[in-house]
C-alpha cells in the first residue's frame, strides 16, 4: 500500500480524534451503568453520545473499506482489527498501540519490538474486555433476585476470576444475559491470555539468552 | 496419492449427503434429549434415524478403507479425524471445513490459510463438543435427585465453564453418566483450546508483522 | 553411547521385567488403599511386596549408574526420566513407552513420530498421575471429620477436576497430607498437560497441512 | 559492555551480600505477618529492616543505573528483571540463578542450558509469588469477618490453587487488599507459568529425541 494514498492519508487525519472519541464512548458506557442515582435526562445523554459515536466508528469504517479499493468479505479479513472494534465499540480504545507506534515513529524513535507490541496489545485487550465485561454483566446481574454480585467491585473480581481461568464461584452471573457475556469474555479472554503468556514466554527466553551475553567471563 | 483415484471419487461424490446426514444425526439427538413430552413414537423414531445414521458412517468408513488399499492400524492412524468422527458420530458435523475448501477451491477462490483454517476446526470442534457434552451430560443428570443443572440452559453454561477449564462449580455433575462425560469433555477440550490459542497468538503475531509493514513512514 | 556396552545390555535384559514389577506395585498400593475390609495380613504383605520392590528399582537405579561410568549429579540429568521413577515408584509404569519402542524396534516396524511418543508419554503421566494421586489423597482424607470425598469415585473426580485446572471446589481436600499430594498432582499436571497440549497443537497443524496436500484439484 | 567496565565490577561485587539482604528481607515480613504474639518492639525491628533494606536495594539501583550510562526508560527496559525485583523486593530472591551462574562459571563448570534456566527461574518466581503472596494475602484476610482462611496453611493452599488457576474457591480472599493482591498473583502467576510448561515441553521434546538416539539397534 503507498504511503500517500489515500487511505494513509485518511488513517493519519483520523487516528487521534477516533481514540477520543473512543475513549468518551467507554465512559458514557461506564458512567450510565455505575452512576444508578444520575438524573435520567443524563442517562439519555449518556445512550445519545453513545449511539452517534457508534455511527461516527462505523462511518469510518466504511470510509476506510471505499478507500482500501477492496471487496468487502476480503478488507474484513485483511482489516481484521478494524473489523472487531467496529462490531464492539468498547474495545476501540485498543487502538492506542498503533496511535502509540504512529506517535513514536514520527518522532524518530525506535518503535517496541514484536513481541512487545504482542505482549501491549493483548494485555489492554484483557484489560479493556475485563472492564467492559465486568460493567455489562453488573448490568445484568443488578436486579436478579438470587445473584452474588452485590457490587463493580465485586463484578470486577468475578471478572478477574474468569479470564485468569481461575474460576473461584464464590461469585457467578445468575441470569440469561450475564451468563452469555460471560461465555464472550471466557472465549476472547483465552485466546488473548494465550497470546499474552506465548509471547511472554517467548520474551523471557530472549532476555535470558540476552542477560546470558552480558554475564563477565573471568579470564 | 492421485487425484482420479476411486479414493478421491468416492470421497468428492460422498461428502455433501454425509455432511447433511450428520446434521440431521446431531438434530435427532438433540431433540430425543430436549423434547421431554415427545410421544414416544417420535422418540423411536429419532433413536432409529440415530442408529442408521450410524451404519451409514461406519460403511462409508469401511468403503474408504478399502479404497485406500491400506492396512488398517496404519488407515486409521493416517485418517485420524475419519476414525474420530465415525466413534463419536457427534462431532460429525466437524467435516464442514473440508467441505467449505472443496466448494471453495472447485470456484478457483484462495483457500483459507493454515492457520485460520486450524482455528475455525479447533473453534468448531469446541462448540460442537460442548453442544453435544452438555446434551449428554443433561440426558445424564436430568433425573439425578441432588442435581443442581435444572435446565438445558444451566448444562451449556456449566458447559462452557468446564471447556474453558474456568470451572466455577455453581453447576456440577453429581452421577457417575455424567461425570464419565464430563472428563471426556475435559480431556478434549483442553486439547483442542491449546490448538485455538496456540495458533491464535500465532496469528496475532502475523498480522501485527503485517500491520506493521502497512504503517506509512514519514519521510 | 555404544549399543554394546554392559548398560545397553542391562536394559535390554532387565526392562521387561521391571516393567511387570512396576505394574505389580501399582496393584499393590491400589488393593491397599481400596480393599479397607482385608484381612491384615494381606495388607502387611502388600506394605512388603511395596518396599521389596521399591529396593529393587533402587538396585537397577545404582546398577545402571555404575555401568554408565558417570558422575551422580551428571547421571541423574542426563537420565531424568529413571531418577523421577525410583523417587515415585507409582510412576514407574511410565516405562511402557521405551519398551513399546524397543518391541516394536525389535521387529523392524516404524517407530512413533516425535509428537505421538510425546503425546503418549504425557498423557499417560498424566493418567498415572490422577490416578496414584486419587490414590494416595483417598488414602489420606478418608478419615477426616469434615472431607467431602466419600468414595474413591469421588477421589477420581477430584483428580481430573485439578489435573484438568477447572478445580469446581464441589469436593476438595481438607487434611495437611491431602492438599500437600494435591500440590504435587498439580504442578506435575500443570507440566505434563502444557506437554500433551503444545504437541496435540503441533500435531494438528501436521496432520492439517498433509489432509490439505490430499485434496483433489479439479482440473 | 564491556566486562571490565565500573558496571561489571559493581556487579560483582555486590551480587552476593545484595542476594543475602533480599532473604533477610523476606524473613523479616514473614515474620512480621506470622508470628502473631511478637513483642511490639520486635514488630519495629522487622519493619525497620525492611524499610533500610529496601533503601539499600534503590541505592543499587541508582548505582547501576548511573554506571550503565544509559538514559532512564531505557535503561528499565535493558534491565527489566532488576526493576521488577526493585518495585517488588519480596522477589529479590529471584537473583539467585545469575548468582549461581556466575558461581558455576568461576568454577570452569558448564552452565546450565537455556531451557533450564528459564524453568529454574520461572519456577522459583512462582514459587516466590504464591509465597509472599500467601503471606500478602494473609495479612489482608486475618482480621476479616467473614474470611474463609483462617491460618497460613490455608493461605499456602489458597495461592496453589490460584497460581495453578485451579481456583476450587472452597477460600477465597474476601477483603478489597486481598482481592488486589490476589489479582496481582493471578496475572504473574499465569504469565510465569506459561514460561514453565511452554520450556518443560521444549525440554521433554529434546529429552526425548535425545533418548531416542540412545536406544540400540538390534543388528
């Protein structure tokens, strides 16, 4: 892909107002399911500012797939990222790395190594899909009659819980809508933690071989 | 091995209605295990349907088997996914992705790639094992006295608990049915999760290689 | 090493009937622990068949160290695998795997590919790992005031919910001896399942890229 | 670097009293959450101790730092091990296996092999996190009202259980500080542990190859 097309062009006007606007979305989605007292006309500004800035992503989105020149199932794929905080705007906020690299490149510094970028990625992924996940499941669980989770503090627990694969049970989502955000986080949170400890594992090997290099031979 | 071989005609001939009749395997199980207020013709019915399904896997195996010219120790070892499915007829349906890449590659399309094609496998192999382990283990439990999976919702629940090895243990197997079923689910799932994560990170680490090829440099 | 040297004479000779030593003393720990109604003496000639055969294994340890003609520290690296099963004889049977090799050798048959010897052998550590642990946790708990392991099924149960890391909690250890086996049982397992899982993984891959090497091209 | 240089020196030098002083510091808190009874002048010493230790752990740090001539974020990133172990003095111990290496190398002994320094370390890291954690944890948990860990056997089996993501949840912290740092343990807990298994079946796969090699050709 040329440098000056028109796509890089777009990708670098609109990087940094996105992971804004991105950013807000996570808070309006925090602020109307953790503040229970906020007045309700707050609570509509809260699902308006969300609803246009999922219109503002997904707008985006389409600009990107008409710039890319491709057809649609194949920028999907090749897009892949771009494609999953489209489908769930909570996560957009993933985009600091690239927003991160961008910076730093322009800058002239040496951008993170491979594994360390991995290792970034999937790690705020965790944390972000914690996050989100901890917040709609409270959502869920709040009203249901027999449910354990009696406050975020403890919707964050359970959260840590489950994608550590820990899995105590001294709390667990009761209802319908809980329980399949929970089986979301479970499916996402492996693959990511699996990614984080491959490429973990994969780092300390290389800075033990490093640290190894640097060790005084006595002579 | 040739390509015009009677092995490769039988198997681009066979492979459509098979796939088909695994289908209606699974739905015959289903709903012999959901629908507890069956008139008990229709229960006969399905239990039948399931038995000549079964008869029509294990005779085309046979017919594969002597088409390979193959002794059979050595057949089943190098058709190692053909041996599973005809044992565990539920999993059957597995044989989509094959599938998928004959109609594909027959329209000159690109075929998936490796990696994408061991993840789509392995995540379909997991959700068709708990689909089916939570049927059977549900079949089992239903009428166990100190149970506590009191609906088809609670066993895919405990299902996903147990596959994803979260585990948290608000549902759990009390007969012996159902725990035998249980540790085959553990015994599969754990297997076929490493090869989703193995090869997810993986890929994750392709595409942030190709990702970051596509960054525009700012000179 | 030279293939006529004394220690490759000593194994050739002796492995066979360790192996049926090794087997025996699984029995014998089992009968003892399971059989709570036999008569004592019974139960004393099962304590000495043990330690019999425990000193035996120890006198191939120290024979096969002397015929190495290598250091001790040396010789228990380089023969890990040995020095694991004299500390825990209940692993012994482990040895199957080099004897299935050395049979199969013997008649000029195809070995096992690295992955499947692998797999086998992890799989079955873990297996003989669950089930010498249910063993001797069984044997600890089954006293206890408050235990929720009422049978050995239970004990059995138990074992794959741990080695498996989905640990439900629905039955759990409570004594110092038993949680202490518990402890072995899952670094072991934890060790042993990220063997079966990373090769399984690998495999699958394998066997993949061949399945896709036979498909037919249409032209 | 040079092995000659201030920095080479400074290392040499300190490893060895340095190492000495993290294990009094970890003595210090153990005894500060365990022993229960101690006088309340004793309790001052323990904290005390630590405190000066961990002064004297930044002062060598500082040293490095300045010795490395190397700019700040970089020079945490070149040295990641020795700012972990600075942020976290409880695992100060960890620098036992470079202290053993440069011991071994001085000896003209061969060092161990990347494979097996990375489980060693990996290991003890585990092994020091479920411990401080253990008595992390304790400490937060003791005073509780509602606590399920009533001593500090109970909060041992508590830490194996979730470094191993077992998590039976027969105890579990119910405090805020427990739950932090428990959360704290499950991330290194799981990010170590992937280390381990990923190098043990590194290891297992050339164990086994090389046992392979020894096994006699009967012609």
């Amino acid at each position: 892909m040329d440098d000056d097309s028109p796509y890089a062009r777009w990708e670098q006007r609109t990087e940094i107002p996105l992971f804004l606007a991105s950013l807000v979305f996570l808070a309006a989605y925090a602020a109307r399911v953790l503040a229970e007292s906020m007045p309700s006309f707050w609570k509509d500004v809260c699902w308006f500012t969300m609803l246009a800035l999922w219109m503002l992503f997904a707008a985006d989105y389409v600009v990107r797939w008409r710039l890319s020149g491709q057809r649609f199932p194949h920028f999907a794929r090749t897009h892949f990222l771009h494609t999953v905080v489209v489908v769930l705007p909570l996560l957009r906020p993933l985009r600091i790395v690239p927003l991160y690299d961008a910076i730093q490149h322009r800058q002239g510094e040496p951008r993170l190594s491979l594994h360390a970028r991995v290792i970034s990625y999937a790690s705020l992924s965790t944390l972000l899909l914690g996050f989100a996940g901890a917040l709609a499941v409270y959502q869920q669980e709040r009203g249901a009659p027999d449910t354990t989770m009696h406050s975020f503090g403890d919707a964050v627990w359970w959260a840590a819980a489950t994608i550590s694969t820990v899995g105590y049970g001294d709390i667990t989502p009761v209802t319908r809508g809980g329980r399949t955000v929970a089986i979301g986080m479970m499916a996402g949170g492996l693959a990511l933690l699996g990614a984080v400890t491959g490429s973990f594992s994969s780092w300390l090997l290389q800075i033990f071989s490093r640290e190894s290099d640097k060790k005084p031979p006595e002579s």
